[in-house]
C-alpha cells in the first residue's frame, strides 16, 4: 500500500508498505478514504518530539470497511466509519469511565494510544491507503447513509470537533457566557464552533493570522487580531474590564508572539488575564513532558513559567488534556447529520495522498491559506 513515512525532521516520503492487515481476532480493517493532517502532525514532522523514522504518520481518519477479525460483533464490511485518534480497549477502568483517551492497555507503560503518534504506541496511521484498527467494534464510529455526501464533514470527528468540543467542557462552557479562545486554527476555530452549540453568548478569538480570523468571523466569533499585541486589552475592553466568563488554549507548546518568536507561556498566561475572577480555563492545545527542539531551558524539560500567582488570586481553574473522543464523536456526528454544524467548512486543500509531503511543507510553513489539508488516499 502507499502510505506517507516519517524520515527524520522535515522529511516525510510517500512509499510503498506492507499492506496493513488483520493481526487479532478483534481487529477491523478499513480502506482510508480521508485522512487529515493536523497540527499535531507538524510537531513531529519538524522533529520536536521523540518520532522514530520509519512510522507511517496520521490520526485523523476515515474509511469503508473491508475485513473484520472473527470476534468483531458490531463492525460489518461496507460499513463507513470514523475512527477516534485515541485508541482504547473498552474495558479497563478509564475506558469504563468513558476516558477513552487514556486507555490503560493499549500502549503498555503509558496511559494513552494513538495512530502514526510519537509516544502513544505502535500503532501505524492512516495516511495511507489501509489502516488496522484494533478493536474494532469500540473504536469504529459507524456513520449514517449521507457519510459519502458528508465525509469532508465525518472526518473531522476523528479529533478536531470533539477536541474542540473537549475545549469547552474542560472550561465548563454554559449557555449565556462569553468565551475566549486563543488559536484561531482547526481545533480553535472548532471549540469556537462548540461554544455556539452550546450557547455562548459571545465568543472571542484571538490569533495573529488574518485569513484564519475571518474563518472565525464566519462562524459568529469576534475576530481579535493580536498581530501588534494588546490582544488581552482587547478583550478587557470588550468584556466591561472582567475578562471572559471562560477560556480555551488551542495553540500548544510551539505557541509564537507577535515576533515569530517561540513563548511556550504565552498564551496561558494570556488566559489568567483574559478571564475573569473565578473562570474556568480548558486547556487542549499540546504541551509535552520534554521539548529538546526548545529554545530555552525550562521548555526543554516541557514547564513553562506559569503566572500561578494571578491565577490563584484569580480564583481560576483549569482542566486539561487530550479529547476522550469517543465521548463527543456520538453526539456530534448527530449534529452533522442534522445539518446544524459544518465543520467541512474550515478546509482549505483537498489533495491526493501523493502531495501530501509539499502539503507538509507549506502547512509546516504556517503559509497563508493553508488551514485544513486533507489527504484523499484513492483520488
């Protein structure tokens, strides 16, 4: 099968790989007719975290089934599903408690399992043509009749819908509130979305580039444009002083101010002063155990300096964390396929599986336009 490999830093090739294939009795296979690269993507294709050469790269994927293990139940072939990024077992103690996302099995020594992921087990990803999925009749999302008409919108509740979706109940998001989100890329612009549905009352999103803000604009959103700074000013003076009732961070470790210069911290001390005394902040933008690509020593040992002072002072909370998928995907994928969200609306570039090392490059680049690649592995 062609399938997209990791080098080494900043260079991923499309190769031929042994087939993927049914390896236990539990396992589904799925011919990937979308994938999605994602900005969690980038972190290993410019070599920031510990990504072995040789892995086949991709989380964020869906397709039709074409085998099924002999103890799948459920999963049938022909079916078309949605796979979460975490995989889980479904029946250890997190799994159980519907924290899917960091199943207690799956990556022995670690809590947590992911496709193509530095650190989250062996698993291959989908950026290829097939993908073994185990456990199959947990982790498969089975669409309804319109998947075909509606994949660009299916894929994304692979990860960025219910991440974005995650944003907001780690913040405690309740109808009638204002909130703040810093990152106005796919998982901000989709926790922006997941406010609205959940009755946000105003929702402020802040980012330094323009073509991203106007996406935000198009969902509902106040466009902030911290290009110059005074991004936090902004939005004291738009919230009487107050700050928002909560906030969400979408950006991540590799997080830049106004001058491209890498400020782990930045956008979490942003939040202390943009939300208000006694909000609530969720937290799913990536921060790692170690960062050796940092530019300074705390970031190195993946700590930022944390102005915990205002925080405590503030009376804030904070949760985090990567989406438990699979306790959104259900419920969202109702959504889609009762028209009241379109998350397919956020995609700049759909491409063949064979460009996907230029896509790479131009999205590892930050360029202008490039917001949401996805990757069509049988166009």
């Amino acid at each position: 099968m062609k399938a997209l490999v990791y080098n080494g830093p900043r260079d991923v090739q499309v190769k031929e790989m042994p087939d993927a294939k049914i390896e236990k009795h539990t396992d589904v296979l799925v011919r990937i007719t979308t994938t999605n690269i994602c900005g969690s993507d980038l972190h290993m294709y410019e070599g920031r975290t510990g990504m072995e050469a040789g892995r086949i790269l991709g989380h964020e994927n869906m397709g039709e089934v074409i085998e099924v293990g002999k103890a799948v139940d459920r999963v049938k072939v022909g079916d078309m599903v949605c796979l979460p990024f975490n995989i889980g077992c479904g029946f250890c103690a997190n799994c159980e408690r519907g924290l899917s996302g960091y199943c207690l099995t799956v990556n022995p020594g670690s809590a947590g399992g992911a496709y193509g992921f530095a650190g989250m087990g062996p698993f291959s990803g989908g950026q290829a043509e097939l993908l073994r999925v185990p456990y199959g009749d947990y982790n498969c999302l089975v669409l309804p009749e319109d998947a075909m008409e509606k994949e660009n919108d299916y894929v994304m509740l692979s990860d960025i819908l219910p991440t974005g979706y995650h944003a907001t109940e780690l913040a405690g998001v309740r109808a009638g509130e204002s909130v703040v989100v810093y990152g106005a890329g796919p998982v901000g612009l989709m926790a922006a979305t997941s406010a609205f549905i959940k009755g946000a009352s105003e929702v402020f999103v802040v980012d330094m580039h323009k073509d991203r803000l106007a996406l935000a604009e198009k969902i509902g959103a106040v466009a902030i444009d911290d290009t110059e700074g005074g991004g936090v000013k902004k939005i004291l003076d738009l919230t009487g002083g107050q700050g928002a009732d909560r906030g969400c961070e979408c950006v991540g470790y590799q997080c830049c101010n106004m001058h491209g210069k890498e400020v782990p911290n930045l956008t979490m001390n942003n939040l202390v002063q943009s939300v208000k005394a006694t909000g609530g902040i969720g937290v799913v933008g990536v921060f790692l155990p170690e960062d050796p690509g940092a530019a300074d020593a705390l970031a190195k040992e993946g700590k930022i300096a944390f102005d915990y002072g205002s925080f405590w002072f503030k009376g804030q909370h904070i949760a985090n964390g990567q989406a438990n998928v699979k306790a959104y995907n259900r419920s969202l994928c109702k959504l889609i396929h009762a028209g009241k969200t379109k998350p397919s609306m956020i995609i700049s570039h759909e491409l063949a599986l064979d460009e996907a090392p230029a896509a790479y490059e131009s999205f590892g680049k930050r360029a202008d336009g490039w917001t949401k690649v996805i990757l069509k592995p049988g166009k």
